[in-house]
C-alpha cells in the first residue's frame, strides 16, 4: 500500500505536480491576477524555479480555460522564434491551421520566458493591437533578462508581478491546506522544516513527503523531530551545555592524499540514468496545448 493511503490520504497530499492535487494558492492574490487578464492586460510573473509559477498557470488555465480559447506554450526548448501567429492558428488543427483565419480573443501563457527575439515581442504586440489576443501573461525568471522592447515596456508598466518566498506563516497555511488539522504534522515540525527549505513552497512540499513516508513506513502515526534528523539531517532543537574545545589533531600527508582522491572519485561518478516518467515529462514540456 502506498504510504499516504496508509494515513487516509486518496492522493499524495504533497505532490507537486499541478494536475494531481488541487490545491489553493497561497501567498499570493489571484483576483489582481484575473482581473488583469479580464481587463485585456499583458503581464509578466517573475519568480524562479519552485515560486508557484506552476500552480498559478493552472489556475489561469482552469479559471479562463474550455473553449480552446487558452494557449499555452512553454519557451524551455524552442529553437528562433516563437511564431505566435502560427502557435494561435493551431487551435483549428492542421486544416483549420491552413485555411482559417487567425482566431480572436485568445489568452495566450508563455511559460519559461528567459528571452524573448525582438521579431516575436512585435508579432505579439501586432496581435493584441489587432484583438487576435485578449490578453498575454508571461512567467519568467527574471523581466530583465527578457530585453524588453520600449513598446512592450510600456504595456507591462505596473504589470510585472513578482512571485516571493513564502513566510513561515504561509508555509503553514499551505501545509493545512493539504493535510488539514489531523496530527500527522504538527505546526512545529513544519515550522522546522520550513527553516531548511529556502523558503520555497516546492522544497517544503518535498520535504514533508520525504519524512512523512519515512515516518509511514516505520509505522508511527507522527512526524517526530527524529524523523526530521533521520531524513534531512536536522538536529533536534535541545539545548547542549558548551563543551570545551578540542584541539584538532592535523591530518597526515598520507591522509589528505587520500581524502582529496575520494573527492575527486566522486566528482567522477556518472549521473543516474533519468527514469521514463522523467523523460515523458521533459517532452511534455517541449509541446503547446489549448485549453
């Protein structure tokens, strides 16, 4: 039996994956963002990896989505320009591609923007001037790295919204929204992992998994700060008296030689091999959708 079935849980309740978990945003207000979408803005979400930019796309996606009148195109691995136009006309399919019109209205979500050619900031700007799209929201890194035209600029002036690190607050509040009130996970212990996460809601997420499957599997119905040592390597908050300190003893010739060639050995490990489903999801990225 998988471990959260075995607490009651019908889905992994910290999955990080979007389509397997519906969860609510937390730290951030989406109303601003859908009703600048509404309104027929062009934003840009700028945060780095693990920020949420995920579960924020799939709320714009749920919220707008259904009439193919979303599309969605990831910049991970494009090769020269987007083509924007051609990305619209593929709502139709391959003939409609070919013999219909461009579509109007469309809400456009380019994810993983790092840079944008100057050839699609203009075609973009062209199609929402012509009402083509409705609105555009960009999800990047950083705005900066984009290169941003002055006209494109002057479209996303006090439309650049950046995603922040969550407060421990927060992190709690995202935690209960998953798991809800029950003991397994104590506002202690999230508070204490929360500490060695960066503050990012994606490692958070992580690590809870990986301690409370730990903890499932040695049958304790409670994440202990055992557990928390155990798995992560975080110490137990008891207090120790000061010890005086030990002068340390130096390390032989023959000795450094030796922890400097374990060193370098692994350096040189080969990488695992990456899993099919890890594969599956790298192509999945490389695709469009219409939602």
């Amino acid at each position: 039996m998988l471990w959260y079935k075995e607490w009651g849980f019908h889905n992994n309740p910290f999955s990080i994956k979007p389509a397997a978990f519906n969860d609510n945003v937390v730290g951030y207000d989406l109303t601003e963002i859908f009703d600048k979408i509404s309104q027929g803005e062009i934003l840009f979400l700028e945060g780095k990896f693990g920020y949420g930019k995920t579960t924020i796309l799939k709320h714009i996606i749920s919220r707008f989505g259904g009439q193919r009148e979303v599309a969605y195109y990831n910049c991970n691995r494009k090769k020269g320009d987007i083509e924007v136009e051609s990305v619209l006309k593929g709502k139709f399919g391959f003939f409609g591609k070919l013999f219909l019109g461009t579509p109007n209205n469309m809400i456009f979500l380019l994810d993983e923007v790092k840079e944008l050619s100057e050839f699609d900031q203009q075609e973009m700007l062209r199609l929402f001037s012509n009402g083509n799209l409705k609105s555009v929201v960009l999800f990047g890194p950083k705005f900066e790295l984009v290169n941003a035209t002055p006209d494109l600029k002057e479209k996303l002036v006090d439309n650049v919204i950046e995603l922040t690190k969550l407060t421990e607050e927060e992190a709690i509040d995202l935690v209960r929204e998953r798991i809800g009130d029950i003991k397994l996970v104590s506002d202690d212990i999230i508070k204490k992992v929360f500490k060695h996460t960066k503050k990012i809601p994606r490692v958070l997420l992580e690590n809870l998994e990986d301690v409370c499957k730990y903890a499932a599997e040695n049958n304790e119905e409670e994440v202990t700060e055992d557990h928390l040592k155990e798995v992560l390597g975080i110490k137990k908050s008891k207090k120790k008296k000061a010890k005086p300190k030990k002068k340390k003893k130096k390390k032989s010739k023959k000795k450094k030689e030796k922890a400097q060639e374990e060193k370098e050995n692994e350096k040189e490990k080969p990488k695992k091999p990456k899993t099919p489903n890890e594969i599956a999801e790298e192509k999945e990225e490389a695709e469009f959708f219409y939602y």
